[in-house]
C-alpha cells in the first residue's frame, strides 16, 4: 500500500512537471520506496554523479521519496543557473545539525537566502575586501617564510606536509580575524585547529548524518552526538574569548582585524547602524566560525594536492622556479599583483583548481522560486547539486580532462577562457566568500615553496593522494541527500624535499 502511494505521489508530481515545461528531466529508474537513495548513498558521490551525467547528460534529476534533486554537472549550464537570476538557486535546505551549530540557521555558509542573510553577507564581503587590500599579502608572506623554515629542516627527508599546511592557513585566518598570529606549536592555535577539524570530521560521521533524518535519535545513546556537542561547545567558547578580549580593548574609530571590523557596528554607538536590519552579534559570531571552518581546511588541502600533482611533474617544478628566477631574480619573491607575469605558476593553480576542487559538490542549493534550467522546470523548493568535479570532468569542455595538464591554459587562444571556466569557488549569490583571500594564499605560499624547494616522489611509496579515496573524502553534511563533501588530499602525503640551491 505505502509503495502504491508513494508511486502515485511520484507519477503526479511527475505529470506536474511535465504539464509546466513539456519536457522531462532524465535520471536513472527509481526503485519501489527508495528512489535514487541508492546512488546518492555512493561513497564517492562526486564521482558517481560525474559518471550519471555521462550517462543522463549534463542536468538530470535524482529523488528520494521524499524529495526531487536536480543535479548541473556542466560549467555553462551551472554559471546559467547561478548567475542569471542570481539569487533564483540560492536557498540552502534547513536541516537539524545545521541549526544546531549556528544559533538556528544564524550561520552564513548555511543560512538560507534571506533579507538578513545578505546583509550579513555584504558585511563581511566588505570587510574581506578592505583586509585582503590592506593586510593580507604581507601577513602572508610571514606565513610563508615560516613554511619555508620549517621545510628546510626537512630537507633530504620524506615528509608530509598536510598538516603544515593546515596549521598555516589556519594561522592567517587567526592572524586577519584576531590579529593573532601564532608560532607554529603553540598550544592555542594546535587546540582549535584540532577542534575545527574533529568538528567537521564528527559532522560527516553516519551517526551524526542519521539525526538530521530523525532528530527524535538525540535522545538516545549516541557518543559521536555526545563528542560533536562538546566540540561546537569548544568552538564557541573559542570564539567568544576573542570577542570579549576585542570588546574590552575596542577603541573607536580603530579597526585592528576582521573581528573589530564586523563588531564595530554593535559596539561604537556612533556608527550608522541602520544597514544591520536584523543581524545580531550571533549573525558576527557564526561569520567568523565560517571563515575559519571555510579557511582552513580548504586552501590548505588545495596546496596538499598541488604538491601531490607535481611531484609527478618535475619539469614543471623546474620551468616555474625559472619562470620566477627570470622575473625577479635570484633575492626576491614575486608579489601577488606580479601573478600576471608568471603565466606558468598561474596555470599551474588554475589547473589543481580544476582537477581537484576541494569542496566538489559545492554546498547544496535549494530553489527559493521555480525557475528553468536549460529548458527544464525546477521547482520552487528544490535541491540542486552543483556538480563543480563533473563540470571540470566535462569531455565536451577539457580535453584529456583527468590528466594535470597546467598546459592546457597556456596553449591556445581558448586559455583565457579556459581560465574562466574553472569554477571550483562556485558562482552567483553564493560564490565562495573567502576567495580573494584563498588565491592571495595559493599564489603566495606556492611561489615560496617552489623557489626554496624540489618535491620528488619518495622512491617506492606509492602515491594514493591522486585518487579520491574513500576515507580521503570528508564529508561535511549529515543526511545522505546532503552531501557536500570536502576532498582531502590523502593524509599520507609524502614528498622528498630537496632545497633549491
Ligand atoms: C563557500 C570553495 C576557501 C569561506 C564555498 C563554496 C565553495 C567554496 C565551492 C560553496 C559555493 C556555493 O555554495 O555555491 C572554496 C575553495 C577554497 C575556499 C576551493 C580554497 C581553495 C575559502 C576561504 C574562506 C572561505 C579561505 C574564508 C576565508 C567560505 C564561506 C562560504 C564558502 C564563508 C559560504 C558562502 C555562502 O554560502 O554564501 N567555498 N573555498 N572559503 N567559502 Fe570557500
């Protein structure tokens, strides 16, 4: 009876479809009560998408018995669907553990699209802005120099570099929201980095997904629940230390971070306050979470992968220390605004951008209106994936598309364009916040390391950080139909360091 019942729900809906556009979404067959919940269970979803849309095509739809998803796998058609009508894809679905974390949806990766949301997104976008014109390179290039040191003292050895990485763009996210800039071991930058990264980890564990299903499971025996509730608890203590530390020091009219930046506009009076509408100083607080959750594990994953890829690339390595050598010489570094004139380190980003965009299914969008997508209705209320891996696999955009290939931007008159192709950021209403920043940190840290240092394969290691591995996928969201997922580059990373004299 239920199987009958849900089979006509689906029919009519379908019908409706079909009477609003006249054409049907492709997708694979569904089965008897689950849908498609199997190919959305898929370990390495992006993968698996990628390999449906071979299949379906570059927009097809997935369903639950509860809801439709519609899945965009191609660059033209996400950049359509995002960026005419901006704001049309730009919801995000509430779930249980997301308002959980962030003070009932407070939260601005998570936050649905609303007259608050954007004001809290164009407050902290201005404020991203000023600090990446102000103080970013230089804070940077600290940042950078410190790596450097520290993989000096690897020299000759095999290392992994996975959690240098983390700890330095954790540390520069410290630097520009607090003004914090920490030595490499101190105790308070280990413990909230570890924190940050067991939060995220316990977030895509099945049994904190399950609660987002059955809230009602909260209250039974679950430790994973238990764990996760002491780390948010962590977070939070965290954070409102350096708010309070900033509020009892705040002097008007001078702005030392990102965190005096967000909070002056509560704290001295005579700031024009009118814009806030219904932001409040937990809006501020759940911002300066994302930058950090977002900052760090990100940008430093996107470095790991760069190192994984070239070391199978050491021509490469060697044509960018020349390319640099003969722009600014032997003493110096290049500067970010010089970006233009290392065509080849540019590439280089742009292509591990591309072949591993460390956050491959994007965050799930959710349609605040219906709206038509490459001719297809979708439906006020929809969840979209945008598939960012499948778009860089597309056959019909890259040539060779799972092979690094730094070249191909550099090859033709279709290089610019290519360029412009690389999506791994996102596009729209909802691009990724931290961009500006996170290319700074790219270029900067990977012109620093490629100028001081060869990385070469360790002699019989094998190199798993190429493949997405199960275990390397971190899955950040809860339920099986909400998957962004992080990619990690593999943890056992290793290189052979060798200094460039
Ligand atoms: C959102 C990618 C670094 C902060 C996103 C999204 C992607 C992304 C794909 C989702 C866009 C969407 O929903 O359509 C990346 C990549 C990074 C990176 C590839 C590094 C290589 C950063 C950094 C920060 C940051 C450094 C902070 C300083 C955020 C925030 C959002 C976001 C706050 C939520 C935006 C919103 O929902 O409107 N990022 N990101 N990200 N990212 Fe990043």
């Amino acid at each position: 009876f239920i199987s009958l019942f849900i089979a006509l729900k689906i029919w009519r809906r379908e019908r409706f479809q079909k009477q609003r556009s006249g054409q049907q979404l492709p997708g694979p067959p569904l089965l008897p009560l689950i849908g498609n919940l199997q190919d959305l269970r898929q370990q390495n979803l992006h993968i698996h998408l990628t390999k449906l849309a071979k299949r379906f095509g570059p927009i097809y739809r997935l369903r639950t018995w509860k809801q439709e998803i519609v899945v965009l796998n191609s660059v033209e058609l996400i950049k359509e669907a995002l960026v005419k009508g901006p704001s049309d894809l730009a919801g995000r679905p509430q779930t249980f553990i997301g308002n959980f974390i962030s003070f009932g949806g407070k939260d601005l990766a998570l936050g649905d699209y609303t007259s608050t949301w954007k004001i809290q997104k164009k407050l902290v976008h201005g404020v991203i802005q000023r600090s990446r014109n102000m103080a970013l390179e230089p804070l940077v290039e600290r940042e950078a120099r410190k790596l450097c040191e520290t993989f000096q003292s690897y020299v000759g050895m095999p290392v992994n570099t996975t959690r240098d990485f983390s700890m330095s763009t954790c540390n520069v996210i410290s630097s520009l929201t607090f003004g914090t800039e920490y030595e490499k071991n101190d105790p308070e930058l280990q413990d909230i980095h570890d924190c940050l990264v067991e939060l995220v980890s316990l977030w895509g564990s099945p049994s904190i997904s399950l609660l987002d299903m059955f809230p009602i499971l909260q209250h039974f025996p679950n430790s994973a629940w238990k764990d996760f509730q002491k780390a948010v608890g962590k977070r939070d203590t965290f954070i409102r230390r350096q708010i309070e530390r900033h509020k009892e020091t705040f002097q008007k009219g001078k702005v030392r971070d990102t965190t005096d930046a967000l909070m002056k506009y509560f704290w001295d009076q005579e700031e024009e306050t009118a814009e806030l509408g219904e932001v409040t100083e937990e809006h501020i607080h759940m911002a300066i979470v994302d930058l950090f959750v977002g900052g760090t594990e990100t940008t430093s994953s996107t470095l790991s992968w760069a190192i994984a890829l070239l070391i199978q690339r050491p021509d490469i390595q060697d044509r960018i220390y020349s390319e640099m050598c003969n722009l600014v010489g032997e003493d110096r570094y290049p500067t970010y605004a010089e970006r233009r004139n290392l065509p080849l380190l540019s590439a280089t980003i742009a292509e591990v951008l591309r072949l591993r965009p460390v956050v491959p299914l994007s965050l799930l969008h959710r349609a605040t209106c219906d709206k038509s997508v490459a001719g297809y209705f979708v439906q006020k209320g929809t969840n979209v994936i945008i598939n960012l891996f499948g778009a860089h696999q597309d056959e019909c955009k890259w040539t060779d598309p799972a092979h690094f290939r730094p070249e191909r931007f550099l090859e033709s008159a279709d290089g610019e364009q290519n360029l412009q192709s690389v999506i791994s950021f996102g596009a729209g209403a909802r691009t990724c916040l931290g961009e500006p920043v996170a290319r700074v940190e790219l270029f900067i840290f990977m012109a620093y390391l490629l100028k001081n240092f060869q990385f070469l394969p360790v002699k019989d290691v094998h190199h798993p950080a190429l493949r997405t591995q199960p275990g390397i996928l971190l899955k950040m969201n809860m339920s099986p139909i909400q998957m962004p997922a992080i990619a990690l580059a593999a943890l056992y990373l290793s290189a052979l360091v060798s200094a460039r004299t």
